[in-house]
C-alpha cells in the first residue's frame, strides 16, 4: 500500500528530511512532462521542477492536509512557470511528450504519422497566449476541474470557462487542414 502525500509530509515536518525523496520521486517526471507544456523546453522546465521542489520543501510547515498535495505543488509549479516565461525564456518544443495522452486516435498511427501529429499540435499550441495554453493544459491535460484551477491560477472560474473555451476554438482553427489518421 503506498504511503499518502500527507503521511509523507508529517514525517518530513517530524525530521525525517530524506522522506521527501519520496515525493520527489512521486512527482517529478509528470511535473516536468507539464513545465515542458508552459515554458517551451526541457531545460527550463527542469530548472522550474527543480524550483519548486525547492520552494515546496521550504514552505512545507504551510501545506494544509486538506489540500491534495499534488494541486498544491502545481500551484507552485504554474507560479514558477510563470515567471520564467514573463523573464523571456526561450520557447521552443512545445507539447511534444504529451500528445499521445491527449490525442488517443494518435496513439494507434504509425511512429511518424505520430510525429508529424506532434509536432503540429506543438505548433498550434504555441499560437496560443500564455493564458489559454496554461488554461487548455490545466483542464485538458492534467484534468483539473475549474475550481481547481481557480485555485492554482488565482482567475475567476467564468475567466478560465472562457480561455479553455477560446483555446479549443483557436485549436480547432489551426488544426483544421492537419490530416489526423
């Protein structure tokens, strides 16, 4: 049986230092696959994970057992994304490990239709404005309610209708000539 988020936590708060591994391990290879989404690229989606893991240990004694642990560090991770990419970081491939779980008809094509499928929603993707890849993600990718969401981004639930609404419109929009198999 798998220790809970908050079991771990309390023996990390009780001096136990090396139980956050634990969570890290939990973790950190979804929370990269997400950063890559909001940042652009792998490095500094690293440097994001890294960051917040940082700053989630740090403000751990703040971590209320109420809260999924999960949505609490990727209310960080989003924060931290956030200031990387409004610090200009670079933007290259964009939602390229991702796809396959949220195009599922991809899946089945062959490794380079699925490719080319790929790389066109990374396209689509990155027309998109910060605010409506963040809010298609969030909801599409990682399957968080709006209330969830309002929580993690600090918008209005109405706010986040309307972006995740736009973004599948504008995707659509984009997408419309690429040939799915």
């Amino acid at each position: 049986m798998e220790t809970s988020d908050a079991a771990i936590v309390q023996r990390v708060l009780g001096g136990d230092v090396e139980a956050f591994s634990i969570l890290v391990e939990r973790y950190h290879d979804h929370y990269v696959r997400f950063a890559v989404h909001l940042v652009g690229n792998r490095e500094d989606a690293e440097e994001v994970v890294q960051d917040t893991f940082l700053r989630a240990y740090r403000a751990l004694g703040r971590y209320e057992e109420r809260e999924r642990f999960g949505a609490w560090m990727l209310r960080i991770l989003v924060n931290r994304a956030r200031t990387v990419s409004a610090m200009g970081r670079r933007r290259e491939k964009l939602f390229a490990e991702q796809v396959d779980e949220t195009l599922p008809e991809a899946a089945e094509a062959h490794p380079s239709e699925r490719a080319a499928l790929r790389e066109e929603v990374s396209r689509a993707l990155a027309q998109l404005g910060p605010d409506q890849r963040e809010a298609f993600l969030l909801h599409y990718v990682e399957g968080l309610s709006y209330e969830e969401m309002a929580a993690i981004t600090g918008s209005g639930i109405f706010a986040l209708k309307m972006r995740v609404k736009r973004s599948c419109e504008r995707l659509r929009e984009i997408l419309q000539g690429v040939n799915r198999v």
